[in-house]
C-alpha cells in the first residue's frame, strides 16, 4: 500500500505574527518501511505527526496537504479529516509514555480501550496479556492491572507499543519515542518496534533528532531544516553521499565511540551547525539554509532551490542548487 503525506504545510498563529512550522512537505513512502524524520529542534518534525493525526494546537491551520493511505486521500486541512483512523489505521508512540498514557487508568484500561475499536478474536484479557507479552514484559497477567507510574520508562513505552500492536494500524508515527530513556533500554525498545513493523507489516513514520538511531533502524529518511524537506532518500544513499549541505553538516556532528580524540581541549570539542535555525515567522528569501551554508553561491539568496536528483539513485531527492545538472 502506498502511504504519503503530500504538500504539507502548517502555520501557527503567535502574539508576534504567523510562524510558517512546516512548508509544502511530501513525504513517500512504501508499506513496511520505516522513514525517520530527522532535524533539529524546532524544524517541524513533531507537528507533522500531530498533523497526520488532527491533534495540533487550537492556534495551529493546516494550509494544505494531504495523507494518501492507498486509494484513499485524506484533505488534512479540513478538521477532523483523520479524526476516525485515530487509534484503528493510524497510531501514534509519544515521546513521554507518562504523559501519554492515563495516570487513572490501568494497563488493561489502556488495552481495552484499544480493543473495543478493533476488536480481536481473543477474549479482551486474553489479547491483552498476549499483547503485553509480546512486546517483553514480564508477569503480564499482574502488569494489567497496574497503573502507568508503577512501571518503569521502558516498560511504560512497551505498553504504548503493546497498544499499537492491538490496533494493527497502517501507518505508526513514533514521535521520539526513546529521548526519555537510557541507552540500553533505548535499544530494547528500538527492537520492540522494528519486530511491531515486521508483525503487522505496518508503515512508520519515526520522528528523530538522532541520525544514529535512523542508520540502524530506518529504510528511508526525510531531512527537515526551519520547517522545510531538504533532503529525502534510502538511509543507506544519503549517508554514503548526503546530497545537501546541511545533511553533511549534521552527519558530521554524530559523535562515534572510535572518533580519534585530539590533544587539546579546541579538537576535542563537539562539531556543531555554525548558527541558528532562521525566524520561522520571516522566511529569508532563496534557499531556506543560505545564511548558515558555507556553499552559498549567487542564486543561493534569491531562488528557492527545487529538488534535484541527488548522487544515491532514483529516490535521493535534495533541494540544493549545488545538484543542479551542469
Ligand atoms: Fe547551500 Fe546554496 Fe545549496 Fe542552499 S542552495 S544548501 S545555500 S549551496
């Protein structure tokens, strides 16, 4: 099934002046695989999921897009366009399972919740148990009856995945679902959803701000810089010859466990972005990137880049004007 976002874009209405959050966004992508979204704070990775799903803010309009789930379109800027797929053909794994999951409900709240909008042909309890099973957690019969705060993080984040596993939902958006946990968990977790993807064959969207986690576990990546894709491609063309300078900028910030260290306190620094992410209310004319890219050339500051191919193949797409053909 082919499952896209097309044209998305999002603007937020603030006390300063209308903040341009996502601009004309199309994300493709093929059923069963995971596509990470990755920038850095503020690009708008988070209100597309919320989007996708009708979940932003009162102060936020979507002025176009569409979600395309196979034959259907979904017109994301009528409210409510999603609002029925909600926990059934769309889910969604918070970053904060605490916040996300009820404190005054129990697990088994949580799964038959899920179980009433699709139901199994296990008993409720049953399903439940297996669901929870599933996914690593021990004693699942006692865990369902047990609220969220009596479980640890990663056991909170398996429950939000036991209930996504239940509503077999086309497409998950996993909206950095392993910032608020440690490593090792991180990794624990990380697997629970790649063996949820392989069970039910679902399409994820996994919204990151780590290209290590996208290297080891994603398909395909969308590069977002101030609200816009800047780059879009299989993980494996796009780390091998990123197509846009501000891609290669964030792959060389990824710190590696074997980086040579240097012998003095300036070559031992963290590589960072030089600059800051540009007022989303004032878009600069020409390339969203230009005042930050040390490639900057004349049409840089007046013409907005299209896409062009990128090194990798057919579906490496980067809107640099550096890919324009000779
Ligand atoms: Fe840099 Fe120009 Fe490419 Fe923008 S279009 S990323 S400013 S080289």
């Amino acid at each position: 099934m082919r499952i896209a976002v097309e044209n998305l874009s999002v603007d937020f209405a603030t006390p300063t002046g209308t903040a341009h959050a996502v601009r004309d966004v199309s994300i493709a992508t093929e059923a069963g695989s995971i596509i990470g979204i990755v920038g850095e704070s503020g690009s708008g990775k988070s209100t597309i999921g919320l989007a996708l799903l009708g979940l932003l803010a009162d102060n936020a309009r979507v002025r176009s897009g569409a979600l395309i789930l196979g034959a259907e379109r979904f017109d994301l800027t009528r409210s409510n366009a999603t609002a029925e797929l909600r926990g059934t053909r769309i889910a969604m794994i918070f970053q904060d399972p605490l916040s996300s999951l009820n404190p005054v409900f129990t697990i088994r709240s949580h799964l038959y919740e899920v179980l009433r909008r699709r139901p199994s042909a296990l008993p409720m309890a049953k399903a439940a148990e297996e669901a929870l099973d599933s996914v690593g957690i021990d004693r699942p019969r006692q865990r369902l009856d047990q609220y969220p705060h009596e479980l640890s993080g990663g056991m909170r984040q398996r429950v939000a995945i036991a209930m996504a596993l239940l509503a077999r939902p086309h497409l998950l958006i996993a909206d950095e679902p392993t910032t608020a946990l440690d490593v090792t968990v991180e990794a624990q977790v990380m697997l629970e959803i790649r063996k949820l993807r392989d069970t039910i064959g679902c399409t994820i969207l996994f919204i990151t701000h780590s290209l290590g986690l996208v290297a080891q576990h994603c398909d395909d990546i969308a590069v977002l810089y101030a609200g816009e894709m800047v780059e879009q491609g299989k993980v494996v063309d796009v780390a091998a010859a990123p197509g846009h300078p501000y891609t290669a900028a964030l792959l060389s910030c990824e710190v590696t466990i074997d980086q040579p260290r240097g012998s003095n306190a300036i070559e031992n620094r963290f590589r960072v972005v030089p600059g800051e992410l540009p007022d989303i209310r004032h878009r600069p004319p020409g390339c969203i990137f230009q005042p930050r890219c040390e490639f900057a050339f004349a049409p840089c500051p007046v013409v907005v880049p299209p896409y062009y191919p990128a090194p990798g193949g057919a579906s490496h797409v980067a809107s640099c004007h550096l890919r324009a053909p000779a």
